[in-house]
C-alpha cells in the first residue's frame, strides 16, 4: 500500500525549477532515503509533502490524499522531523511530548508520555530533565517520540543525523527500523550515503531537481554507491 505519492511534481520559482516532474511511491513500511547535494531539490520535495509551499504542477499525496488544497487533513498523517528539532529549552523532556501532543489534539498521562519517551530511545532518567541539557541525539529522540504521540504514518526526515556522534547515529538508525516495522513509512533527506544503505529500503539520488537513480539497498554497497553519487553529481 502506497503512504507517500509524487506525480509529476514540479516546483518554479521563477526562472528557477527547483524540483522537475517528480515522480515517486513510497510504501507502507519502507524507508526511503533521498541523496543529492545542497540545492538538488531534496528539501523542496519534503516541504511540498509536508504542504508548506504549493507545487506548480503535479500533485503530492499522502495516503491517496492530495496535500493541496487538503493540506490540513494530510498534516495529521505527517510528522515532520527537521535537522534541529525545535523544542522548548526550558521545559523537560516530558513536557515538550505533552505540549506538542496536546497541540495535535491528543491527551496522554505521564505514564504514556514515558512510554512514547522509551520506545524513541531516550533513557528514563532524561525524561524530567530540561531540554536545554539534552545533546543533539537526544532531541531526535523527543521528536521521534513526538512523532509516536501523533500516531502518523508517515515521518518526513531532513537530515536527522547531521551532527550526530557515531553511536548515536547507530542508535537512530535502529529506532528508524523499527518503527517501518511497525508500518511507519520514513522519507529522509540525507548527505549520509553510509548510514542510507544501513538504514533504507531503497534510495533515490537527485540532481538539479531532477531524480535520476533509484536503487534497491540490497542490491548495492556503501562503496558502490558512493562511487555511483559522485559520478552523478
């Protein structure tokens, strides 16, 4: 069952085409990460699903559903995990969960909000604590959990591992699968070729708003496609 849908998508700015007649189905369960350099149109691509910016042909779905103009029923399916998840500093780990819950109409007791802080990863001792004392990883986590809260099908990625150490990379990485094997449809955007072929069921690499190869992870290598990437680009 496809989640994630892009026919012929296609965003102008001007002169400027920043994403080229997309087209792409993401399945129920898979994890897809999207390679490309800065400005190939990986982000343009997220926002349009995510319904912040309008394409000027073509369409974005989210289970059968077009973002425009039902961008507030497809808003609900989504989360949305940004390179630095934005959260509130002064409040605890458990309190962000419970505000941006709330904000998606949802009402969980502290027990609930712990139990979506433990199935993201974050340790038990950190759910009290401020998020200002919280490393880079650690926030992800919260937005997982976030995520979690929400109940979407399909979490939406945009360079979730920039910044992160290797052990916490690794540890993303296994949250991710796990929550495709819950059913979770990922769309990452990424820099990472490495953690791509750890992480993903198949990959995408875009040039100049263009998709121009689309890849099965079983049937290529770390190496392979490094070299493959940087004859592309």
């Amino acid at each position: 069952m496809q989640t994630i849908l892009a026919n012929n998508l296609t965003k102008k700015y001007g002169e400027h085409t920043a994403l080229k007649g997309l087209n792409l189905s993401i399945n129920k369960g898979e994890i897809f990460c999207l390679l490309g350099q800065n400005g190939a149109g990986k982000t343009t691509t997220i926002n349009l699903f995510l319904g912040f910016i309008e394409a000027s042909d073509g369409k974005a779905l989210i289970n059968n559903v077009a973002v425009k103009p039902n961008d507030t029923a497809t808003k609900k399916m989504i989360a949305y995990i940004p390179e630095v998840v934005q959260l509130y500093g002064n409040l605890s780990g458990i309190e962000n969960l419970d505000f941006f819950s709330r904000l998606a109409g949802f009402n969980y007791n502290n027990d609930a909000l712990s139990s979506f802080l433990s199935k993201a990863g974050l340790q038990t001792d950190a759910h009290e604590k401020r998020l200002g004392t919280y490393s880079k990883g650690m926030r992800q986590k919260v937005g997982i959990a976030i995520a979690l809260a929400k109940n979407a099908d399909v979490i939406l990625m945009d360079e979730p591992t920039s910044g992160l150490d290797p052990k916490a990379t690794a540890e993303f990485t296994e949250i991710c699968k796990e929550l495709a094997a819950d059913g979770k449809t990922i769309f990452m955007a990424t820099h990472d070729i490495f953690n791509a072929v750890n992480v993903s069921t198949r990959i995408g690499i875009m040039k100049q708003g263009e998709l121009v190869h689309t890849l099965n992870t079983n049937d290529i290598t770390a190496n392979a496609l490094q070299q493959l990437y940087l004859e592309t680009i």
